[in-house]
C-alpha cells in the first residue's frame, strides 16, 4: 500500500533550466505544488494535477544520485524533481494517476 501523502509536503529541488530551485512539495486531494522557496533566483509556483499525469520516471541526479524523478503530464511537459524517499513518492503518484 502506498504511503498517503495527501494534506503533506516534502523537501524538493525543481529543475528549471541549470537551476535547481529549492522548496516544498505540497500534495492535497487532486495534484501537487512545488512552492519555491524565496530565496531562489528563480520563484514561483508549478501546479501539477494528478489527473494530467502521463508517465513517471526515475531519473539520476548529476548523472550518477538516484533520488530524481521526472513527471511526464498530458502535454508531453517533463517535470523534473529532486525528492527523498523517491520510491515512496513515485508509489504514491502512481496510486493517484487516473
């Protein structure tokens, strides 16, 4: 059984460009929001509904750590993450997925 997540957040770095913005993971009954944190050159929010994900992957940070992974959406959008407990994570995305 998957690890709920839901009404949870999660220490995340999201990959924009050569940036990797720092900030949380928030879960809640329909998607997830990566929140930056302010001190990134890079701010802002990214919004990602369950229902628009298409395919998620495990992916390598720097080529050679294992905690990233990348969420495929609807519109062929690659979202990549860098999270802890990745298995977890995906697990649980996976049980949300429609």
């Amino acid at each position: 059984m998957a690890e709920d997540y839901v009404n949870g957040r999660i220490g995340a770095n999201y990959m924009r460009g050569i940036e990797a913005v720092g900030g949380w993971i928030n879960f809640d009954e329909k998607g997830l929001t990566f929140r930056s944190h302010p001190i990134n050159i890079q701010t802002g929010e990214t919004r990602i509904e369950y229902a628009d994900i298409r395919e998620i992957k495990k992916r390598r940070t720097l080529g050679i750590v294992p905690n990233g992974i990348s969420i495929y959406t609807n519109d062929n959008f690659e979202h990549k993450f860098v999270i802890y407990k990745r298995e977890q994570v995906i697990e649980f995305l996976k049980s949300k997925m429609n």
